[in-house]
C-alpha cells in the first residue's frame, strides 16, 4: 500500500481530492472511472474520500483510466521552466509487496510525462500494469540486478545495463527474479487519450 502520508507529505485526503478533481475535469463519473480503469466504484469512492489506501498498482489503474500518470494525481503542476527537485521533494509511493517507486520529474501543464526510479525487492513481482493510451511510450533502463519485463504476456529479462523501448498501449508487468534488489529508471510518455 502506498503509506497514509506519501514520501514527499502527500495524505491520502489531499489525493482523494486529486483524484475527484482529475475525475471531474474530464468529465468522468465514478461508474465510468470504474468502467475504463477496472478498479471498483466503492473503491475509488473510498480513494476519493480519502478513507482507504490503494496499492501503487490499483493507484496506477486509476491513472491510466483518467489517461494520465501517478505523479500528476500525487503533485500540484508547476509551470513550465527550470525546475530543480531535491531528493526530499520527490514523491515516493511504497507498496507492502515489497518495491518503491520515485517520481523524478515534476507535473507540468498540458504534459503528461513522468520519470521514475523504481526499486524492487529481490523474488517480488510487482504486478500487471493496464495499457495505456495508444500512441504511449515507455523507455526502461536497468541500473542494478535482473528485471524479467512482461509485455502482453511476452517475456523479456533484462539486466544491469540493457534497456528497452516499448509501447505503452499493452499490458506490462515487473518481476525481479534475482536474489537482489532490482533498480531501474522508466521514462513514460503518454499520449493524449481519446475518451
């Protein structure tokens, strides 16, 4: 689960009225959230009313239903120029399986890209992710240990040093199989999505 404050001070109301926020702004209903994310109507009620946690993977679900990131539902935008985020400013979001991850880069107007450092515990999988819209794009690059990346149930292992492009409108899943902790950097770039 993600903890009740987030790495940077986030707490689980402010992100339930992100959420609510990001979820009317485009003209979602809760049933429709729950249509196109797969997450339940209790569920994102309970979310957007601050009163339960979700998982990072149910967190990203819900993101990629509004056709948008994790690090623009758990941070304000910032305007558009030179922008330093120290390490303590980094939104950190940590789920109970056993893996992290780092938003290293801010939420800009009218772009929705978002740069991650994730750590994974050594034999944790860190589950399947929803396809986001078509026309997205992921890059990864590992930093340290051995990731085995599913795209559509294709299995690719990667390690220390080898990186991948990949398009972002499949299904994609993060296991480490190694006996240490697995690091690597993803660069994801979503495109407008057409609700």
């Amino acid at each position: 689960m993600i903890s009740e404050r987030v790495g940077n001070g986030l707490d689980m109301a402010e992100l339930g009225q992100r959420l609510r926020a990001e979820r009317r702004q485009r003209g979602f209903t809760l049933e429709d959230l729950a249509a196109v994310s797969g997450v339940s109507r209790s569920m994102l009620s309970e979310v957007e009313r601050g009163s339960r946690v979700p998982t990072v993977l149910v967190l990203d679900r819900i993101a990629t239903g509004l056709g948008t990131s994790i690090a623009r539902l758990l941070r304000d935008e910032v305007p558009a120029e030179r922008l330093v985020l120290r390490r303590e400013e980094q939104t950190v979001a940590r789920d109970e399986a056993g893996w992290e991850r780092r938003v290293l880069s801010p939420v800009l107007p009218g772009v929705d890209f978002e740069f991650m450092r994730t750590t994974i515990d050594p034999g944790v999988n860190a589950g399947v992710f929803l396809p986001h819209s078509p026309g997205s794009r992921e890059y990864l690059a590992v930093e340290a240990g051995v990731l085995r990346l599913s795209l559509d149930g294709d299995n690719v292992v990667l390690r220390q040093g080898d990186s991948i492009f990949y398009p972002g409108d499949c299904h994609h899943g993060f296991a480490n199989t190694d006996t240490v902790p697995c690091v690597y950097y993803l660069a994801m770039d979503i495109a407008a999505a057409a609700h």
